[in-house]
DNA sequence: TTATTTGCAAACGGTTTGCCGATTA
DNA sequence: TAATCGGCAAACCGTTTGCAAATAA
C-alpha cells in the first residue's frame, strides 16, 4: 500500500520512462508542509517538473495523469475551480474554504458507513464516493 | 419556497425576457417519470428549448442558465463528465450508477448533521456541501 | 427612453490527438 | 527489435464574449 510511484507502475506494467520518473516524483512532493497533498492542477505540475527537465512537453504532463489515474494510483478532482486537480491516491474528503481556497482534508468514518448504509438501501454496493464541503471560518 | 422560476425572477431583479421564460419552463417541466430532475446538460437544455422557439442561440441558454445559477434558482453540477448539468435547487445528494449512468437522488438526515459537525469541528460554518455516491447494482 | 439582452460568430482555455522520430523492455 | 512513448502543433469541445440590433421596464 506504501509502495512508490515506481513501484505502482512496475506492478501495474506501465513503462517507466524519464519523463515518468520526473512526473512521479513532483507528486510524491506535492505535500504543503502539513503533509496533506497540495492538489496541484496541470499546469502547476507542469511549471514543477519542467524544473526538473525543461523539455518535458505539457501533453505528456496530460497523458501521464491520465495514465496514473486508470492505474489507480492519482485521483483526479474538479471542485468549482475550472481545472482538473490531482492528489495521490488516498481515502479521504475535502473541507474547502469558499473565501481563501484552503482545502482541509479529512475523514469521518460514521460518514464513511452511512453512505454505504444509503448505497445498499437502494441496491447498490458502493464503489467509489466524492464528499466536498464548503465553507467559511467562523470568528472566534 | 414553492415559487416559480418567474416568481423567483421577479422576487430577485431578473428582467423577464421571452427567452428566458421559455428557458424557465423547460427546466421545470424537466422531470424524470419519478419525479425527479432529470438533470440535462446545456445542449441537451437548447434542443428542447428551440423545439419551443427555434430562434433561441446557445449562447443565450449559457447565459440564462449562468443567470439562474447566481440568483440561487439552479444547481450546477459537474459529476465526471466533461459537460455540466443542471437541475432546480433543492437539497439531496446523487447516488450514480457507473454502469448505466443513471441518477438517484436521496437525502440522509444523519449525514447532513455529521457534515455539519465535521465543519464546526475545524472552525467552518457549513455553506454548502456535494455528496456523490458512484455504485453497481447488486444481484437480488 | 435607456439600460439590458440577444444572436451571431469569433475567441478562449483546458485537454486531446496525429504524426513521426526517440526510447523502453 | 517490436511496441510504446514523447514532442510538437494543430484540433477539439464546452463555454465565454464583443458587437450591433432588438427589447423589457
């Protein structure tokens, strides 16, 4: 569960090219200093791995994304932003400040077990969920 | 709170145009056999529009459909497919079948009031919230 | 009348793709 | 070597916008 990018690829027979290495490793990074995943768009992604190799071209910053995400190892986020976000793969919701933009991630497992209870209750088993909350700080 | 969407338009400011009109009468009558919204995208909105007055642009449904969105009268949503849909406000979540794409709508008291209490627990006052359930149908 | 709205077509911005030389396994 | 990938630039597609004519209030 703890494996590196690399080693999801291998596992998964995505081929690991330079330019994969490099794109992998700016998201393996892509931590605010709280450690939670800063959600990098596109473009941002691009700007942080052309640092790296100037000559990667933004379309294999698409593609590889792309790639990541079929394999299961990024998860692709839209929020109410226009572009597409991207975090490592991880189980958790998000608290997004509608003022500043901050994003707070978080987990809430009775949350977690009622929309399983809400999914069976219709007759499906749940496979995948997306919980966005937003919000403004309170005055203290 | 039953208003109509003219009513809404009048009560916040919204010049009435025959467009528009024609516009707010096929998102009300977008229903699905149940009752529920049927959730159309912007082409999907002006086939039916012009099916009513031939002579409405695209361009105009954009803009009325923006227009609604800001007066607090529609919901946008974004789902993961490319194109936005819109629906009537009113507060529920989506169960959404991955396999045939159709759309349930539910509300769960419990899970309103645990977002809210995850919000209070960071410092957040609740200002809006979006719960998607993607799920397979079970096998009876 | 006057500010707002509409239709048209062109522009936009994020994303995808065809081509072909380069690279991986 | 065979299959896949990457760079480039053009295409794509949903959405927005500038402009002049039309219209609501």
């Amino acid at each position: 569960m703890s494996d590196t990018i690399e080693q999801k690829c291998i596992s998964k027979g995505v081929k690991l090219t330079d330019q994969r290495k490099v794109i992998a490793k700016v998201l393996s990074e892509s931590k605010s200093e709280y450690g939670e995943s800063d959600h990098p768009d596109v473009d941002e992604l691009y700007t942080r791995v052309t640092k790296l190799d100037p000559k990667i071209s933004i379309a294999t910053v698409y593609r590889t994304v792309k790639l990541f995400e079929e394999a299961g190892i990024l998860t692709k986020h839209d929020f109410k932003t226009g572009k597409a976000r991207y975090e490592l793969n991880d189980d958790h919701n998000h608290l997004i400040d509608i003022k500043t933009g901050e994003i707070i991630e978080f987990v809430d497992e009775e949350i977690e077990k009622l929309q399983k209870k809400v999914a069976e209750k219709y007759g499906y088993s749940l496979v995948d969920h997306k919980l966005e909350l937003y919000g403004v700080k309170k005055k203290p």
